[in-house]
C-alpha cells in the first residue's frame, strides 16, 4: 500500500477496528499508540496525528510536548498478535509549529542520511542488510536491591544442565560452550520457535530470508534480505517485535543483549553496507562499478581474487574522501561508515560501540598502509611498522608512535 486511499479502503474492506500508530524514540525501542478506524480519516494522513512526546525519554521538555505523528502508508502491516484486527502503520515524527521533520527521530536521521548522499553525487541508493542475534530464555530472574543483587538465566540447551532434574527427565541433549552453530534438532531445540518468527514476519511483509542457530547456547539468528535503509530499519523494528512476541507465546523471554552469557558468544548485529549508482555497487571494484575514471587512487588493500581478478577494497569513508574533503568527517563516517565494536577475549561479538574510522599507518615511502596485511595463508597480522616494540613485556605497541 502506498497512498491513504489504499489505507482508508483495506480498513473498510477487511473490517480492520484498529490502527496502531507506531514510532522509534531515540534509544531504539519501538512505541504506539491505538486510535479507533473511524479516527483514521483522510486528514489524520495529511495533517497527522498530536501526541504528547514530554514523557518519550530524550524528546521534549513538558512545555513543547506537543508533537505530530505523520503515518506513513508504505510501512503498513496487520499485526498478528491482537485479538481485535489491528492495522499497524510507522511514523515519522513532525514537529506542531513547523511541520518539520524532528532531529531526534531516528527516521528522520535515516533519511537526512539518505538524501545527503544522493545531494552529493556519491550515489542515488543506499542499501543495508542488518543480521540481529538474539538469546531465548526458558527463566529469567534479575535483583537489584540492598539486599539482594544480581541475575539468573536458563534454558534447557545449557551446558549447565547437563545434570539438572526434570520431571520428564534429562534426554542429554545440550550444547556445549560455543558449539551451537548449526546443529540439527534435537540439539537444535528451536527450529519450530525459529520457523514460527521466519514464517510471521514474512506475513508481516519483511523479506525474509533463512534462519538458524548460533554459536552460543540458546543463541539464535533470521535472516532478511538487503533493502534501502529506511525499509531495512522498520524490517528490524517489526524482527524484535516479532521475535519477542513469540518468544512470549511459548512462555520464554527473547533479548538483544550484546552479551547476556558470560564466556559464550554474544549477540552481535553485522549490518551489510552498500551505496549504488546508476544500477551499479560502489563498492565492488573500479572494474565492476565503472569508477576507474572518476575515483582518485586513495590507499587501500588488494588481494588476489579468483582467477586473479583485482577488487577494491574501501570504506564508504574512503570512498567520500574521493569525491572531496567537504564529505568526510564525523558526521558523514558516522551516518554512513562501517561501525567497529570492542570487542571480549575469545569472542567476535560487540560488547560496546567503538569508533567508526581509523586513520591509516604511516609508510617509509609516503603512501598511507592499512593496519592489517594478509600473509601468503590468509592470515591476517600487523605490518612490520607496528611491530618495533615500545612496551616493557617486548610485545608491539597496540598504536603506531606519533
């Protein structure tokens, strides 16, 4: 659906006694609010609808609280889960005075973001394939008192409960520390739990994808496909809700911690990046995108591809870099950059944001290096430059001198 019209008939036709208007607040949570069908009219689409934004955490102060909720009519969906027929539709947030986008909705900056890149030249599309991760829980409990403090998770695919007591009994079939990825059932406990998220988020209208388990105990993954940015981020929205939601029906808890289990894999969100134009990536190759011509030599790395063919390899912060020093910078790395996490001990999930853009090493002939090389196995290590030791334990500093 892609007018109000289209809206305004599917409620009449489909008897539909609710519309759930639904926004982002700053933090990432999703919010709604519940208006009546007869309250959804023509104007309620070109004017929008007032609510009270004073009590959304970070928004407004109590004397600018009004603000406007513009639905957006390409976000609609039926919602699964209420027992009244519920039309749910994504806002974006305008301000009462102005009718202008607001700064601090998270739909806006997404799409400040997509139309600075378009203003530029750099490209005329912006594409994102996000890969949330999340645990399933059979009994969460959490304390925060004088007197009692701390937290407990479980789920029967634990390694913990190898010798637990059930009233069926224990069948043994446990996951190990980080020996979750890809297991069949019946290790795999969550395969139908899976098939159920997959399955409604597709009616929900998310391209969906694939699904399996991850490495950790109880730590689970779905795939949806590559979209441009705004319809990939509502895609995710409705992939928490969904996943939670089911979660809920079969009595466990779902979340995205980063890191909910000490010593096993966290939840990571690798988020695939890519800028298009003309009909063509950006990012595959001079060669591939027709860049060779417009894109100056700026450092970077190559290897050997498959049947020697050469790619290129840069960072969307490179890649503005070569259309001028006006596009690079905080703000453009941090819209549109990769997003490097720290990072714990003997794990590849995130466990807190890190900075999105490093500078090159220095090289003895001039030319900028990149931090990482690849030896002749694949590996990959430190350059010779970063290896001078500076440190007492004789080891190479973590950080090139100067």
């Amino acid at each position: 659906m892609s007018s109000a019209d289209e809206i305004l008939k599917k409620i009449k036709d489909e008897n539909i006694r609710f519309v759930d208007l639904r926004f982002t607040d700053p933090r990432g949570k999703l919010q709604h609010v519940t208006m009546t069908e007869d309250s959804m009219d023509a104007d309620a689409f070109e004017e929008g609808i007032m609510f009270d934004g004073s009590s959304i955490a970070g928004w407004k102060a109590i004397n600018e609280s009004d603000m406007v909720l513009m639905p957006d009519p390409s976000s609609a969906y039926v919602d699964p889960f209420f027992g009244q027929a519920t039309l749910a539709i994504n806002c974006d947030i305008l301000d009462p005075l102005t009718y202008q986008p607001y700064n601090r909705d998270p739909r806006t900056t997404a799409k400040k973001a997509e139309a600075y890149v378009a203003s530029t030249g750099v490209g005329d599309s912006v594409y994102f394939g996000p890969e949330p991760e999340f645990f399933i829980f059979d009994d969460v409990k959490y304390s925060a008192t004088p007197y009692n403090t701390g937290f407990k998770v479980d789920h029967f695919e634990f390694p913990t409960n190898a010798d637990a007591d059930y009233e069926a009994g224990n069948s043994g079939y446990h996951i190990g520390l980080k020996k979750g990825y890809f297991p069949v059932p019946p290790l795999d406990s969550a395969q139908d739990i899976r098939g159920e998220m997959l399955a409604t988020m597709g009616e929900m209208g998310v391209r969906i994808e694939k699904h399996h388990h991850e490495v950790a105990s109880s730590q689970h993954e779905l795939g949806i496909k590559f979209q441009p940015i705004i319809a990939a981020a509502d895609s995710v929205q409705i992939y928490k809700y969904v996943v939670q939601q089911v979660a809920n029906a079969y009595g466990k808890s779902a979340t995205f911690m980063p890191k909910p289990v000490y010593g096993d894999n966290g939840s990571g969100m690798h988020c695939h990046q890519s800028i298009w134009k003309d009909g063509k990536p950006l990012f595959a190759g001079e060669e591939y995108a027709g860049l060779s011509n417009e894109v100056p030599v700026l450092y970077r790395r190559r290897h050997q591809a498959r049947q020697g063919h050469q790619r290129l390899h840069q960072s969307v912060d490179q890649l503005l870099q070569a259309f001028g020093p006006g596009l690079r910078g905080a703000g453009a790395s941090g819209l549109l950059g990769p997003q490097p996490v720290r990072v714990v001990p003997h794990s590849v999930r995130p466990v807190a944001e890190g900075q999105a853009r490093r500078d090159p090493l220095p090289r003895s002939d001039g030319q900028p290096l990149s931090r990482l090389c690849r030896h002749a196995d694949g590996r990959y290590g430190r350059h010779q430059e970063q290896d001078p030791s500076g440190r007492p334990d004789g080891q190479g500093p973590l950080r090139p001198a100067g």
